[in-house]
C-alpha cells in the first residue's frame, strides 16, 4: 500500500500557512513600516542619513527586508536610497575606509 504523493501546488499552500496568517505577518509588516515612516525626518540630508542606516540595518539583517520595501514605497524614498546605498555598502565592507 503506498502513499500518495501531495500535488506541489498543494505543498506549497501548506507551507505558506492559512490566509489569516499571511493577514497578520502583512499587519505587522505594514506596522514596523509605518513606524519607520513615522520617525523619519523632514529635512533631506537628515532623511539621507535616516534611510542609510536603514539600509545598514538590512544588509546586517537587523531589520527585515520586506519591512524595508515597504517603507521605502510609503516614504516615496527612491532617490535617497539609490543615493545612499553604495555608501551604506562601503561603510559596512571596509568600515569607511579608502
């Protein structure tokens, strides 16, 4: 007698957990996110500032990384990041240095 194998489409849907669950992760995600968004400052360089260290907080895995998407996308914080990110990168690789 042997078992039948689970179609993958069906596996996958038990992975990724019941509605309600993906509803509460998204809910927290939007939460941490708009925190964020709510601590930023208004002044530009300040908000250059503010989103490097974020972007230093993700690459360290200190904060998560769809948390980050999403506050950049409520922030409209494109131009900063693309801005701040190679420095963000060179700070932590070789700790500023030349």
């Amino acid at each position: 007698m042997s078992k039948k194998k689970a179609p993958p489409y069906i596996v996958q849907i038990q992975a990724e957990g019941t509605k309600a669950d993906r509803d509460i992760i998204k809910g927290e995600i939007h939460k941490e996110a708009q925190k964020l968004a709510i601590e930023m400052p208004t002044f530009p360089p300040d908000r250059l500032i503010y989103v490097r260290n974020l972007t230093q907080r993700v690459i360290c895995k200190e904060l998560d990384l769809e948390v980050f998407k999403l506050f950049i996308r409520i922030t409209n914080s494109y131009v900063e990041l693309q801005t701040c990110a190679p420095r963000a990168k060179r700070l932590l690789e070789g700790g500023g240095q030349k």
